[in-house]
C-alpha cells in the first residue's frame, strides 16, 4: 500500500514522510519545488511528483504516478494569510480558498477511487483559528473553516469505505511559519500563549497524522484534532 503526500517538502510532509518510511510505508512525494523533492528522494529513497496543487491536472498525475495501491494521502499545504478585515479583498480570500480549500477538495476527488477500493484514509489539515478565534485570520479561518466543512461532508460521503480526518495544529516552527517565528522575542511571546509554553514541531503533526493514515485509527472518521500546545482549549495560569 502507498501514502501520497502533497506538500512533502514542507515542514509537516517531510517529517511525515520520513516517519512513515520508517516504519516501512511506500510513500509518494508530491511538491512543487523539484529540488528539494529530489533532496527527499535522495534522503529516503521514495518516488516524487512535481506537483502544483492548484493545477487539477498535476493533481491527477500525482495520484495516478502513486499507483492502484493508493491507501493514504496526506494534504499537507496551506498557507498564513493575515490581514485585518478591513485590508480584505476579494482577491486575498479567494487564494486562500483555493490553496487550502479548494485543492484538498480536488485532491480527494482524484484519490477517490483508490482510496475507497483500498479502504484508505485521508487527513488535511485545518488551523486552531478556526475554533478559537484570532484576530487577523478573517481570510485563512474562513478557508480552514471549509477544509473542516469538506472534511465532514466527504467522510460522510465516502464510509464505510475510506477515512477523512483533519488536524488543526496551532504555530509550529516550519518554514511557512518564519516570518512570524524568525524574531525570537516575538516567537517567545507566541510560545506564551500557548499552556506548554513553546512552538509546535513539525513532528507534533506528524505524529498525529501518521496515526490517523494507519490501522490503529479504523474507528476514526470525520473528525478534527487539535494539535495546539493546548491554545484552543486551555486557560494555564502560568
């Protein structure tokens, strides 16, 4: 059986990856910077796919590269797209739907046979902002706010045959995250927030992922984990 996942060269897919090549999953790379695709494939040995995911057609390529053993998929792309309402515009909104929106959607879409003639799993990956609320985040809450929505409705759609699960991680330490992390005052002060007092790790989602693509987790379907230092539950007295 083979795992694909998109955005492999990110902080989360690459650990992802390489937690999954461990314990001996064939696993597929899809990403959109070559080089670095061919760094991970000289690193774990796995086949890749240069993939832009807004491009429906590299999309299905990648999941037909991955082949008919296809079992799991890991969207693992997304975006940080702050701005206050008032800076809003239509333009902002929509890239942030169709990043992390609208191509996860696209992405079942293509996966779907496979997944469901091998009883696979799907996870996508959500944001702490949608539960909690923060200010800023009008543009990516509302388009995590969809992957959520897409999670439900297509897990729903596909049981009992396949799996769709999401994770909702709170700032991890990934490059999609350096420029709110690179200050260390500022990456200090985020880290307070949270009760456990620091940054996630790109293994903190991995980890969890990992779970949710294996057996261990054929009971689970259609839900969203947080994986946030405890930020959207929580209230430390410190």
């Amino acid at each position: 059986m083979t795992t694909l996942i998109f955005g492999a060269t990110g902080g989360v897919g690459a650990a992802l990856a390489r937690r999954l090549v461990d314990r001996d999953v064939v696993v597929h790379l899809a990403g959109r910077d070559a080089a670095k695709l061919a760094a991970l494939h000289d690193e774990l040995g796995s086949p890749t796919s240069v993939c832009d995911v807004l491009d429906d057609e590299q999309i299905a390529a990648a999941v037909e590269a991955a082949g008919p053993d296809l079992s799991g998929l890991a969207f693992c792309v997304g975006s940080i797209d702050l701005a206050p309402l008032r800076r809003v515009d239509r333009d902002l909104v929509r890239k942030s739907v169709e990043l992390n929106a609208v191509s996860a959607a696209m992405a079942l879409k293509a996966a779907e046979s496979a997944l469901k003639k091998n009883s696979g799993s799907a996870v996508l990956f959500s944001s702490v902002a949608v539960a909690q609320g923060f200010a800023q985040h009008a543009a990516i809450s509302a388009a995590k706010g969809a992957v959520e929505g897409l999670v439900r409705a297509v897990a729903a759609e596909w049981a009992p045959k396949a799996r769709v699960n999401a994770i909702a991680p709170s700032l991890m330490k990934t490059g999609i995250a350096e420029p709110m992390t690179a200050n260390e005052a500022v990456a200090d002060g985020i880290a307070k927030m949270h009760p456990m007092a620091r940054l996630g790790e790109a293994n903190d989602a991995a980890a969890l992922a990992d779970f949710l693509l294996s057996e261990d987790a054929g009971w689970i379907c259609g839900e969203v984990f947080a994986v946030d230092g405890g930020r959207g539950r929580v209230r430390s007295r410190g």
